[in-house]
C-alpha cells in the first residue's frame, strides 16, 4: 500500500519544477507529504467539477503557455478555511509541471492563495488512495509529528525514524 503513495501524489513548485517527482522510497514519500503540508497555508478535500484549458501569451519570453482553469468545490478542509467554491490555475504547457487535474474527481489538494480568487497548488492526491497521506496529516495537526523537526536524511535512511503504519 505505501509503495502506491507516490504514485499518485503529483507535485508541482519552484523545489520540484516537473511532475511526477520520481521518489526512491516510502519513506522519501512520507517526508515530501510532510513538508508540502508544512509550507501550504490551505489543505483541502476538493471537487473537481469544470476543466477548462487556454492558451496565454507571454510577452516576456514571446512564447505560448497552456493553463488549465478548474472550477473546484471545497468538500472538507485539513488546514485553514476558505470559500466554498473557487478556481485554480495550473501551467500544463510541456515540461512545465504540467499536472492536469480530471472533470468529477476528488482530491486532496495542498493550496496558496495566488491572485484574484485564483489558487494554486502544490500537490493533488486522487482522493481515493489518499489514506496514507491523511493519516500523516492527521499526525502533524495531532502533534505526533513535527514538520520542522524533520530533516530529509533522518526520515529517509535506514533506520526509518518515522513510518506510518498500514
């Protein structure tokens, strides 16, 4: 079960600039849901409702970006509060992330408030095999695991300090 873990995890920001991130173990898995928990103001249970993708012109470097706009509807929050509809926005365009998000499902999503009622997000989880990460959420917002105390070697080496158990 922690093997599929990463599998489905899908990461997208400045410290993991394509998606998927390829993992090397369960425990490397576990610390990176840490981390993304860490960092994002807003972790949510979400629904996916409308995709739409465009084409945007950026006069800076004169090139063609694709975005895909989603129309989401917040069915549980983890971490802060916000409305219960909004909209994010994602670069799909090649090699950029590229994560595209699918019509009718649900997920877990770690979220930022970027600009005009638009979020971004870090991470999105099919929501269907997100169990193993939202125990590990559950463990920071209980206290059982401390993000900051967490160092990336320590919880990926043999012996694994930290593991969540199945």
């Amino acid at each position: 079960m922690k093997t599929l873990i990463f599998s489905i995890i899908l990461f997208c920001n400045s410290a993991f600039p394509c998606s998927p991130i390829p993992i090397n173990s369960d425990q490397e898995a576990e610390y990176y849901s840490i981390k993304d928990f860490e960092k994002s103001p807003i972790v949510a249970k979400v629904f996916v409702k409308k995709t739409t993708n465009v084409k945007e012109h950026s006069k800076t470097d004169n090139y063609d970006y694709e975005y895909q706009y989603s129309r989401i509807e917040i069915l549980e929050t983890y971490k802060d509060k916000i409305p219960q509809y909004i909209y994010t926005k994602e670069n799909v365009t090649c090699c950029l992330c590229g994560i595209n998000l699918t019509e009718g499902l649900q997920y877990l999503m770690y979220l930022t408030h970027s600009e005009k009622d638009i979020y971004e997000f870090s991470s999105a989880i099919d929501f269907s095999k997100a169990d193993p990460i939202i125990a590990i959420n559950n463990k920071i917002l209980s206290g059982e695991i401390d993000p900051k105390k967490i160092t990336f070697a320590e919880y990926t080496q043999p012996p694994y300090i930290y593991e969540i158990s199945e």
